[in-house]
C-alpha cells in the first residue's frame, strides 16, 4: 500500500481495526505515514509495544490531523510523551483525542498526558472512558491541566472509571475555571462516594458553570445524591440535557426532587433521560403534573420503566394534549403500551401538534392498535377530519421499522410541513382519479374557493384538473366580473 499512500494526496481517512500484536505490521505502517501529509482522521485499535512511539511520531507529520483513535490498546510512556509532543505542537489542529480502553494508561503516564493537554488550544473533544488504571494523582494532574488558559476543551468523557472523593473535588475545581467546557460524561463510574458527587453538584449550582450536557447513568445513585443534585439544579441555567438512567435506588422523594425542577422558570433541561430508573406509577404521575406545567423539555426518554401499570400510562399521555407542552421526542420502547391505552391517547395525540417522535415497543400493538395509529395520521371519515388528522408525527421506531400499515404515511408527515402533508392527504385520498364533488357537498360555500384553491398548490397535474372543475361548476360560485372590474379601477 505504499505507493498508494505515497501518490495520493487525497487521501484522508484511515481506519485499522485490531491489528494485534504484529509488530512488523506496525513498523510497516508506520513506514507508510511517512510517505505523505494528509491525514485529517486516524483511527486504530489494539496497539501495544515500542512501535507505538514511532507510529504518533509518524502521525505528527500529518499537519491537518484534527481526529486521532487510539483505542483497546496499551501505550507505552514512550507513546504517550510522543502523544503529548504533538498536543503541544503549537501547529496542532488536533480537536478530537479517544483514548478509550487503554490500559496503559496509568498515574505516570497521565501526568505525562496532562503535559501536552496544558498546552494545547485546539483539542475540543477528549474521550478517557475506561482508563482504569489512571488514580488520584493521575487524575488530578489532567484536571489542572484543563485548567489552562491555552486549553479550549468542549466534551470530556470519563466515564467507566474509577475516582474518588478528592478527584471529583479537583475535577469541580476545573470545572469553576474552565467555563468552555459544554459536555461532561460520568456515567457509570460507581466507585466513587457520594462526597465526591456533593462536591460535583455544588458546580452546578455556580453562576460560572457553563455545562450543557451531563450524563450521570447507572452511578447507583440513592435519594441523597438525588436531592443534593435537584438542590444544585435549582438555581442553574445552563444545563440542557441530563442524562439519569439506571439509577434504581432513587425513590420517590429524590424523584419528586429533581422533577420539581422542571417547574422553575430558570431551568434550561431541554433533554431528559429515565431509562431503566425503576419509576413506578407514584414517580410518573409527579413527573406528569410538572411537565403539564413545562414549556422547554423537548426530549424524554423513559424506556424500559416496567413498574408503572397501565393506569398510569393512560394518565401520563392525557397531558401530552396541553398547548403547553414542548415534547417532540418521547421513547417508551420496552414499556407496555397497548392497544387500549393507544386508544385512550388518541384524543390527546390528536390535539398535539408539536411531538415528532413516539417511540412504542410493537410486540405490545397489535393490528388494531396499529389502525389506531394510521387513523390518528390519516383520518378518512371526510376532508376536514382528514385536515385536523395528526401531520406532525413522523416516527414510531428508532430504526424506521415501523409497521407496514403506516409507513407511507410516517413518510409525508417526515417529508413535509404541516400544511403540506394535509394537502397531500387529502388529494390521495379524495382526488388522485380526477377532482370530485362528493367531499364538498356538506362544505360551507364560503369555504369552498379557498379550499380549492389551498388544494391547488400540490402540483402542476392537480392543479389543471381544479381549474376544470371551477370551469364546470360556476354555479358553485357567486362572482360579479363587473364589480371586480369596477374595483379595480377604483383602486
């Protein structure tokens, strides 16, 4: 591949997946990079080894390198002092660094880590998940270097590690300073005690935090934590998305806590996430009330909540009819929700024109129920139902593998505005043979040219044969040319 490399200047992009142990592949390939300077994104996994050092050495001569994998692999010191050259590299346009799944990773070498990110201002991007040979001291040290001045991270993902009381503290104290820092991830790092996790909150609640997004699943939080983060929630206005899925030991008061956010005027949370948090149908009907009294929360997710019964499903979808709510995407894959209660939340479904997205679990729907759903999208009783039918809906499932029934109609409502999926509705459904009089019998007459004419804006084809029609019926219409024309020179 060789002179592939070296005579193509386009190329870009190299991804290499488990390349093992081979040591000669190693040097080989890092033979290669040296053949040319156009990399932008590297990505390569279970490397180990002396060959290490000299493949990012390689890899520092690629001058637009902006994304670098390193990932499932075990670098050396060696490595990553190479690493932290090209980080300091004041013509570095590095801005995302994975490092997932190193176990080489340990104090030592994160300090040697911490060295290069000091000094870089283009890294945007850090993923340290699974790192779990890094400690205190390690951790401490990538902390304070977040704390640099040079230093311009926006996402940082550490989850799946292992720290302490005294490294979330250090870890607060970054977050006080470094006000770029948008995203941080710490999900399921379960180790660390809820001291740590006071310290953390405390940020939150600080006017220069500036946290937009943070996920903080399956950490085994109790009720506690809960009301130690909802008391921090309440005076922030930043946060937008917060991820808390997994977190079965929170009962209903650390619940009730944290949803009485959702009622505070000040609160950005646009996201929310509940996956698998043992919610039942006490915790759901408090979450309903507040989001009855909430205009921001755009996403919620709540799959795979098996305590809550039916009754309170049925409860919970009724307020998705108030004007109020700003839902547009709501996940209840895994719950079971049925034919009857599709049913009983067909009015409220109805009256919303502002979900996108419900996302059901169709080994619970049965043909019956799925009629339900394409009726609630395309009712046929007449025009006007037709016209008030839901065209704002356009997906079930998170694949696309919504059932066959009401695929084509998922796929106008996606495709088009509101106003443009009626339209098309209508047409297929009434006037795809010809243009007929039958729906506009029992229509009030006043109606009828703006109707024909709203109609009329499909297509060149249709609109031909609505022109016809006006042209064969005039008695449909009371027009005066003489008035108009009088008007006209008036004007």
């Amino acid at each position: 591949l060789i002179p592939f490399f070296k005579n193509n200047r386009n190329f870009n992009r190299l991804h290499i997946n488990g390349s093992g142990n081979e040591c000669d592949g190693l040097r080989l390939l890092t033979a290669a990079l040296l053949e040319f300077d156009s990399l932008e994104e590297f990505w390569i996994s279970s490397i180990e080894g002396d060959g290490t050092s000299k493949l990012i050495e390689a890899l520092a001569r690629h001058s637009r390198m902006a994304s670098l994998f390193l990932v499932y692999s075990s670098l050396t010191r060696k490595a990553l002092s190479s690493l932290a050259i090209l980080l300091s590299n004041p013509k570095s346009k590095l801005a995302r660094l994975t490092l997932a799944y190193n176990d080489g990773v340990d104090d030592k070498g994160a300090v040697i880590l911490a060295d290069g990110l000091g000094n870089n201002h283009t890294l945007e991007d850090l993923d340290l998940h699974r790192t779990k040979e890094i400690g205190e001291t390690g951790w401490k040290a990538i902390f304070k270097a977040l704390q640099s001045s040079s230093c311009n991270l926006r996402n940082l993902n550490l989850s799946f590690n292992r720290m302490n009381a005294a490294t979330l503290q250090s870890l607060s104290d970054a977050l006080v300073i470094k006000t770029t820092l948008e995203s941080l991830d710490l999900h399921c790092c379960t180790s660390t005690p809820e001291a740590g996790w006071q310290s953390l909150f405390k940020v939150l609640a600080n006017q220069k935090c500036s946290l937009e997004r943070l996920h903080l699943e399956r950490n085994g939080f109790n009720d506690e934590v809960a009301l130690c983060l909802a008391d921090a929630l309440q005076n922030n206005s930043s946060l937008k998305k917060l991820g808390l899925s997994g977190n079965k030991k929170i009962n209903f008061p650390g619940w009730r806590a944290l949803f009485d956010v959702l009622l505070k005027q000040s609160s950005a949370l646009e996201i929310l996430h509940l996956k698998d948090s043992g919610v039942n149908d006490e915790t759901l009907n408090y979450l309903t009330n507040a989001l009855g009294n909430n205009a921001k929360l755009k996403e919620l997710n709540l799959v795979s909540n098996n305590k809550v019964t039916g009754e309170g499903w049925a409860t919970f979808l009724a307020v998705l009819q108030k004007p109020t709510i700003a839902l547009e995407k709501l996940d209840l894959q895994g719950n079971r929700i049925t034919d009857d209660l599709i049913a009983k939340a067909m009015p409220s479904l109805a009256n919303n024109n502002k979900l996108k997205e419900l996302l059901l679990d169709f080994r619970y729907i049965s043909i019956h129920g799925q009629l339900n759903l394409a009726t609630l999208l395309h009712n046929m009783k007449s025009i006007m139902d037709l016209y008030e039918s839901n065209h704002t809906l356009c997906k079930f499932c998170e694949d696309n593998s919504e059932p066959f029934v009401l695929n084509e109609i998922l796929q106008i409502n996606q495709n088009n505005t509101k106003n443009q999926a009626a339209r098309i509705k209508i047409i297929k459904r009434h006037f795809d043979d010809g243009f007929v009089t039958q729906p506009f019998i029992d229509m009030d007459q006043k109606l009828l040219p703006y109707a024909i004419s709203w109609m009329g804006r499909y297509d060149d084809e249709h609109r031909d044969k609505f022109y016809q029609f006006i042209r064969s019926r005039p008695s449909l219409f009371d027009i005066d040319f003489r008035e108009n024309k009088k008007r006209k020179r008036e004007n």
